[in-house]
C-alpha cells in the first residue's frame, strides 16, 4: 500500500501534484531524504530547521508539529501534504 503525497504551491512543479511511495513504514524525515532523492533535487527538503519555518507538512490533515515532528512515523494509506509558507492564495 502506499504513501501518497499532495505538493501544493511552487513544490507541485518540482514533481506532480500528486504522487505514491510504496513502502513498508518511514518516517517523515526518511520520507524526505528519500523524496529528494526521487525527485533528483538536493537540498530541498535537507535543512529541518529552514524547512520547519517555511514549510507546512501535515499527515492525514494534522500538522507534523502536533505529532511527532520529523520523526513521525508514517503508515500505508497515509496522506503527507507539503505547503510552503509562500503556497499563493
């Protein structure tokens, strides 16, 4: 079963809007790391504290900040949306 990830704002135009990971469980850091890999993009997701400031991530609707922080763990079916700060109205 997989992940699926929702870019929202500039970040859709890294990748597609939206897109599966099949995995067994990451975290959201692990889920990160390996996001910037797959989209061939260093640096982007790498800085926690930048990231942190400028970014919204939210599992199934729920704000990281109010679960684990980075170290929330992820399960199938999961939704991880990313909204930068500068998303647009």
């Amino acid at each position: 079963m997989p992940i699926n990830m929702v870019f929202i704002g500039w970040l859709e135009h890294l990748t597609a809007p939206v897109i599966n990971i099949e995995t067994q469980s990451l975290t959201i850091d692990e889920l990160l790391h390996s996001l910037s890999n797959l989209i061939g993009i260093t640096g982007v997701f790498d800085n926690k504290i930048t990231l942190a400031s400028s970014t919204i991530i939210l599992v199934n609707d729920c704000d990281i900040t109010l679960l684990d922080g980075f170290q929330t763990k992820l399960m199938n079916e999961d939704t991880v949306t990313i909204i930068p700060i500068s998303h647009g109205g």
